[in-house]
C-alpha cells in the first residue's frame, strides 16, 4: 500500500509558469523536460499550486528558473518555501573547478610519464630493499620467519599440485597430438617424445607454472599485502620498529623461489606422462617412448629450466608484494594491486624467458 | 535475564500513524538471545534514536528494520507495510521510499560522490541525466559537498563520506532515513555540524530519522524520542525523552550510560 500523493502537473499563462500538485521525486521525472521547454521566456514561475515538494522538485523549479533566465518565484506556501531556499542555498556552494579527468593531452601524457617514473622508482627502490634484505638473512638466518615460510610454501606449492598436474598432462596431451600430425607426414613420429621432451622441460614447464604461480600467488600476495595497506596495517608495522620486508615479503618471495622449481618438475613429468600416453595410443610402447627421452633430453636443459624457474618465481612474488605494499586507499586499490601483480607477473616472467633464451644460445646449453 | 519490567525506564507513548512499528521483535543467532521483546513506534517527522552499549544489538535492530536480517520472532511495519512480507515490486517500491547511511559511508569506490548520489536516481526514477546530475547536486549541497562532487570516496575524509552517505541516502527524498553511527569516530565540530543537518533536514523536509548512535551529546542534540537497549537485559530498558531519560532515570545502567559513569 503505497502513499497517495496528487499528480504533479503544469501548465504556461502567459508570461507564467503555473505549476501544481505534488513536486516530488517519483514525479518529476516524466515531466522534466516539457516543463523546461515551458519555462523558455517566462518571468514568473507560480507555486502556488504546488501542495508539497521536496528537494528533487526544488531543483526541477530552480532549473526552469535558471532557463527562464530572470523569472521571478512566486505563491509559495511557508513549507514549500524553506525547501526552495535549502535547495536554493545547496545549489549555490561552489563546485569544482574541474572534473578529474579534464586535463590536456600533453599534460595527461606528462602525468603518465611522471606516474611511470615513480613506479620506476618505487620498484628500484624495493629490489634495493629486498636485496639488502636477502643479504642480511645470508648473515643472521633467524631473521626469516620459519612459521611464515611453512605457510606461504603450503599455500603457494602443496596446494597448486593439483592445477599444475592436470595442466601439465594435457598440455604434454595437446603437444604430442598436435605434433603427430606433421610428423606423421615424414614418418617422424619417433621424434615426438624428444620434441615434447625438450619443449616441456626447457620452455613450457617453467613458463607454465610461473603463469599458474602469477594467477595463484602473485595476485593472492598482492591482495593481502593491498589489504594490510589500505588497513594502515603496514604503516602500524613501521611504526613498531618491524620491517615490513623481514616480516610479510622475505618469507613470500623464499618460498616462492623455493616452490617453483617444484612446480616446474611436476609440470615437466606429468606433460611427460601425458605424452606418453599419446604415443601408446599411437602404437609406441614405453620403453621406446623412455629410450628416446634418454638420448635427447640432457641434464643441462633440465638444470637450466627449473634454474630460471627459480628467478621467475623470484620476479612474480616480488611484483606481487610490491603491487601490493604501493597500494593506493580504497577498496579498488586492492584489485588494482592484485591486476598489477598478475601482469607484470607474466610479462617480467616472459621478458626473462627471453633473456635466458639468448644467455642459453650464447653458452652453447 | 531479562530486567523486571518495573525497574526500566520505559515511558511508551501511543503514536498516531507510526513510520516505523516494531512489536514483540526477538532476535537470537542459535542459542544466543540478542534481545527479545522489543516494541516501540516511530512517529513521522521525529528524529528516534535507539542507543546502547557496545554488542547490545543496535546495528542489528537496524538490520531487521530495513529488512536485511528476519527477525526469530516479532513484526515489523515499515510505512504502514511488512518489508519482510513484501515481495518483487512491492519490495522494491517501499525500499525506494527509505534511505539508510552506513557507519562507513558504504560508498561505491570506482563512482565519484556525483555518481554514487545519481546512482538511486537511476535506478528508481525516469529523470533524465542532466536533471540528475542537477538533482545529485542539490543533495551534495544539502550536505556541505558540492566541491567535492567529482572526488572519489578513496580521497575523502571520514566525515565527509558520512555525509556523502546521508546525500546518497537522501537520493530518492525518502520520507525515512535510517542512520547507523553517524558521528561515532568524526570530531566535534564535525559532528555537531551533522548533528545540526539532521535536525535542519527533519524541520524542512518533514523526514522521519532512526538513528542507532550511542554518542551522548548527538544523542541529546537531534533525538526527539529514544529507546535504550542492554546486553545484559537482553533487550529494551528505557523508552521516552532522551532529556527525560537524563534527567530522571531510575534504571542503574540508564543513568549510568547518561551521566557518563561506569557501571
């Protein structure tokens, strides 16, 4: 049962703009713009058939006064009177100057630049911090929190076994199918064990569980240090005298460099495994499939692989506690955090992958 | 235990036409009995505070009151309707005509005070965008706001988002307001002027205010009528004037709360 209020209405006399009944919120709306119209010329706006009003009328009768240009308000009743002059004393606060996002193209693209400088900044200042950091836990080992590193090495390894075994064994699935095809043409099918071999364990089984490292941990350290920020949580840290790098990033970025060789292993395995099954599905038994691993994968590309794994799970973590100690306020700063941890994540892992592609050619591995 | 009826402070008064009606209202979480019993009327216009101690349940008689919890037993009439009972359209309808302020201000972060004040008016009205945009300022004005329109909540102090808040509250012109904890944690100056806000807005726009404060001096300032709920009374121990209530309570934990002493 809904209240009962009289219709809201209008009507133009002459040079007067006559407006009647209820001058509220749910009322206006379907009569704004023809009172607009209406109000074009006229000198007087009458209220006097106005029954009641709030603040969203008030603003449909200031509006039509302001497009009349200089009409004169008129017949207003006592009550109807103090909302227009609330309305009337609201409307005249100063507002802003400008909207945020009004600035000039070559002021817009300085700011970009300045803002980009800073994060440069910021992240310089980090790695100085965290490699100051990791040398002074080289000398007193006890500065690393061991119950931290237990939970972060639990939540970041044990518990992404999963993910990464089934996408390892259908990655290994996908690899020797897709391959079969063209190998099939040039009766090469024996080298598929070998070119999935040597993809895994070199390339894919890395690069994939530093993505699987981004999308879990990355973001989740991102997210959590965001929060303890935007919580003034970090801020209490400093202020107790507790480093913030001792306490919440050396134990994340230990227990990510000490999880991702791990994660790449089992990555490389069970794509093994997956492509094993293939090729028996192709008639290849597995000790074949086992004789050409031997003789093409070498202990180099192995060391090499879950070698560079380790500074990918390096990067990640440390991209991801940074996003998130240099979160800004608000509950957006923390999605923010956690975007950028995931992608820089993932280009600083790919970037390096390159790198190590070219330090890797050039030692002849 | 509940306290013996005798010893509260309860003054009912019989209203004419109640905004609010609570009757019997008991609400548990399992075996826990947060309150029981609580009944109390609302008249229009009036600025009703409900006010106690910390983990008495005032935020939570809040929630059953705008229909975001069920109560384990009792009614409750909002505008003359059972919100709980209320259901599609109807729903929708009696929650356009009640506003409620968050203790945090609740608002949208990636939306700046302009759009957050807009965002009801969207929803609940046909007003086309410049008139509520126009609309949206006249609110940030009613509430001090109007330079800060295009500022996001994540640049705002405390106090200002409580009173951007209220603006958003008031988006609809919502004949109900409900407050929860408008000046706890603001300063006094900062406070006294939401004070005197509140008591502007209920004067010139007739808006009927539920405020769960347990600030004494807003609780003096702006409350017409109150009801004062106890833990350890799991439930009402006082209802009338706050002045009143100062004045003359007889109930230990009344005067206690009113006279600033320890219990």
């Amino acid at each position: 049962m809904g209240e009962t209020v009289e219709q809201a209405g209008f009507d133009r006399q002459g040079e007067t703009l006559c407006l009647r009944g209820a001058l509220v919120t749910r009322q206006v709306g379907p009569i704004w713009d023809a009172v607009m119209k209406a109000a074009r010329g006229v000198r007087r706006v009458d209220l006097s058939g106005v029954s009641s009003l709030d603040t969203t009328g008030a603003a449909l009768v200031l509006r039509s006064v302001a497009v009349a240009g200089e009409a004169q308000v008129e017949g207003a009743s006592k009550p109807v009177a103090a909302v227009m002059e609330r309305a009337r004393t609201a409307l005249a606060a100063p507002r802003p100057a400008s909207g945020p996002d009004q600035l000039p193209l070559v002021a817009a693209v300085g700011a970009w630049g300045i803002s980009l400088l800073q994060r440069l900044v910021v992240s310089t200042g980090f790695l100085g911090e965290t490699v100051v950091m990791g040398a002074a836990v080289l000398r007193y080992p006890r500065r690393l929190r061991f119950n931290d590193l237990l939970r972060h090495l639990d939540e970041a390894g044990l518990r992404a076994f999963p993910l990464t075994l089934l996408l390892g064994t259908l990655i290994g699935v996908i690899l020797a199918f897709q391959s079969s095809i063209p190998m099939r043409q040039f009766g090469a099918e024996i080298y598929i064990p070998p070119l999935v071999g040597i993809s895994l364990v070199r390339e894919l089984g890395p690069l994939v569980a530093a993505i699987i490292l981004a999308g879990r941990t990355g973001s989740a350290f991102a997210a959590e240090l965001g929060t303890m920020t935007v919580n003034e949580e970090i801020d209490a840290l400093r202020i107790m005298g507790v480093d913030p790098m001792a306490m919440l990033v050396l134990p994340r970025l230990v227990a990510a460099m000490l999880v991702m060789p791990v994660l790449s292993l089992l990555m490389d395995l069970s794509g093994l495994i997956g492509m094993g099954v293939v090729m028996a599905n192709l008639g290849f038994p597995p000790a074949l499939v086992l004789n050409q691993l031997e003789q093409w994968l070498t202990l180099g590309g192995l060391v090499g692989g879950l070698g560079k794994s380790v500074i990918f799970g390096l990067a990640i973590a440390g991209i991801g506690c940074r996003s998130g100690l240099s979160a800004g306020r608000g509950p957006r700063a923390v999605g923010d955090a956690a975007t950028a941890a995931v992608v820089g994540g993932i280009v600083a892992t790919v970037v390096l992958d390159g790198l190590f592609a070219v330090l890797f050619y050039r030692l002849g591995w | 235990m509940a306290d013996a009826p005798e010893m509260a402070d309860i003054h009912r008064t019989r209203v004419e036409d109640p905004v609010v009606e609570a009757h019997d209202l008991t609400m548990a979480f399992g075996s826990n009995v947060l309150f029981r019993d609580v009944t109390f009327q609302v008249a229009r216009g009036e600025v009703f505070v409900i006010l106690g101690g910390s983990g008495c349940g005032k935020s939570t008689l809040l929630k059953l009151l705008i229909g975001l919890y069920r109560p384990s037993q009792g009614e409750i009439h909002i505008l003359g309707e059972d919100l709980q009972a209320a259901q599609g359209a109807a729903r929708r309808d009696l929650l356009s005509r009640l506003g409620v302020m968050w203790q945090s201000g609740a608002l949208f972060g990636s939306m700046t005070l302009l759009e957050n004040v807009m965002l009801p008016l969207e929803e609940h009205t046909r007003l086309p965008r410049a008139a509520r945009e126009e609309v949206a300022r006249v609110k940030l004005g009613l509430v001090g706001l109007s330079d800060a329109a295009n500022r996001l909540p994540a640049e705002i102090s405390g106090g200002m988002a409580k009173r951007a808040g209220i603006a958003r509250a008031m988006a609809l012109d919502p004949p109900l307001l409900f407050l929860d904890e408008p000046s706890a944690g603001l300063d006094p100056i900062t406070s006294a002027g939401l004070d005197q806000l509140i008591k502007d807005l209920a004067r010139d726009l007739g808006t009927t205010f539920v405020v769960v404060t347990h600030e004494l001096q807003s609780i003096l300032a702006i409350g017409d009528r109150c009801i004062m709920l106890d833990k350890q009374a799991q439930g009402m121990i006082a209802e009338g004037d706050p002045r009143e209530l100062r004045d003359h309570a007889t109930h230990p934990t009344v005067r206690a709360f009113f006279r600033r002493e320890a219990a």
